[in-house]
C-alpha cells in the first residue's frame, strides 16, 4: 500500500509540472518539460542530438533564392561552416571530448574549455541548426497552431513578434545570431542575440535556454547580395524559415 501512496503521489507531482508549465506557454499537460532532467542538457542532447561531424544541406545551394543567392549558400557552408566543423574535430582531440555525445553536452559547459572549442563548437551548431531552420521561399510564410498561439500570448502578435525578433538581429553590434529560445528558468519564449558564434546553450551566455529558431547576422551570411543592408537581409529571410522544423522543437522542448 506505501508504496503505491509513493508512486501516485509522484504521479501526481509530475502531472502538475507539466500542466503549470502547459498554461504558460501555451501547450497541452501531456508536453514535456526541462526539469525531466536533473541538467537540461540530458535532455536536449537526447531529442535533438547534434553531432560533431557537418551534415549535408537539406537542399541546394540555389534553393533559397532570391532571398539567399547561390554563391553566398555555397561559400557558407562549404568555407564557413566547414571550418567550423574541422576546427571543432581537432579542438575535441586536444581536450579529449567524446564525440560519440551530443555537443549539446559540451556546449552546456564549454566555460570548461577552451576559445577553440567555444569558437567553433558554436559556430558548428549555430549552423547546423541555421540550415534546418530555413526551406525554399514560401510566400506568406508563417507558423501555426500551437507555436503561433503561443507566439501571439507571449509578444501580442506575430508581426510583433517578427519586429522584436528582427531587431534583435539589426541592432547586434558586429557578427553574431538573433534567436527564438525557450528560456531556462521560467520556461516561456524570449527573444535575445549572442555575440560572435555563442548561443543561449552556453553556460558562459547571457541568454540562458533551449533555442528555437536562430538568424546569422554575421556579413558572410548576407553581404554578397545586400552589402551593408543587414534590414534587407533579415526582412526578406522571413519568407524561408522553416516553420514546420521550429515548431517540432517547439512541441517537444515546451
């Protein structure tokens, strides 16, 4: 009898987590949540494990046109973000990581290693998560269901949403990333930037949670095609985000 006390009352514990959570960002009582793990890691690198290796572009290079050119996609991901990929392998070696984990693991506690590993273990991630977060133009490209719903609560609405998220991005002084992130302590969406190839996975961040949705507003990323109209780039981006994608991490991490 005790110990079918214990199990319901743990039950109903857990329950309750989930359906507080629920109500403040707007998803169902059945959604997970961070606290499932004694460190939020855990649990990110089990649902969306990323590796150390660059996977391949889940299109071509000229798919995202005419808002992201051919020739700016290519050199992206085949210098850039390749750079990133190798210098992230040799920083591993050196410091001993397990590549068999999730950087995620890493990233959580990158204030343990080195500018190496903290440069282009970021930078590795911020662009594996960039290419899977976009999808060839789609005119009045949106979110829906719950992801919408609960940027509506949160923000007031979605172009007020798309206002404060695109201002994150025109007002990051030099390189960095605009981000949509799931924050670590009170669990609702905020809107935040990093600088350089940080993220809000960092232990070292200022903005400390799961990310969502991210935007390179670094110049390689957009100056071929508009120069120094970093505006341009972000308003035109909005009609290639993958909002399919964003809302999957959405409903699993919320």
């Amino acid at each position: 009898m005790a110990t079918g006390k214990s199990t319901n009352r743990r039950e109903f514990i857990s329950t309750s987590l989930k359906g507080g959570l629920a109500m403040t960002i707007g998803l169902s009582a059945t959604t997970p949540i961070l606290q499932s793990f004694t460190n939020p890691a855990d649990r990110i690198g089990s649902l969306f494990p990323t590796g150390f290796d660059q996977q391949p572009l889940p299109y071509k290079y000229d798919a995202l046109e005419n808002v992201i050119d051919a020739m700016t996609m290519e050199i992206h991901y085949t210098k850039h973000a390749a750079a990133y990929a190798k210098n992230l392998k040799e920083a591993a070696a050196a410091e001993k990581v397990d590549i068999t984990k999730p950087l995620e693991d890493v990233l959580a506690r990158i204030s343990t290693f080195s500018t190496k590993m903290r440069n282009n273990g970021g930078g590795h991630y911020n662009h594996e998560l960039f290419w899977q977060s976009m999808q060839p133009k789609k005119e009045g490209n949106a979110p829906a269901g719950s992801l919408l719903a609960a940027l509506n609560k949160t923000f007031g609405s979605f172009d007020a949403f798309k206002k404060q998220f695109g201002d994150a991005g025109k007002n990051r002084f030099g390189s960095g990333w605009a981000w949509l992130y799931i924050d670590s302590k009170d669990k609702t969406l905020k809107i935040g930037s990093t600088p350089n190839q940080d993220n809000p996975l960092m232990d070292i961040s200022e903005i400390k949670g799961f990310p969502l949705l991210g935007l390179d507003v670094w110049e390689h990323a957009y100056y071929l095609k508009y120069q120094n109209r970093r505006a341009d780039y972000i308003d035109n981006w909005w009609n290639v985000v993958n909002w399919n994608f964003v809302q999957q991490r959405f409903e699993k991490m919320g």
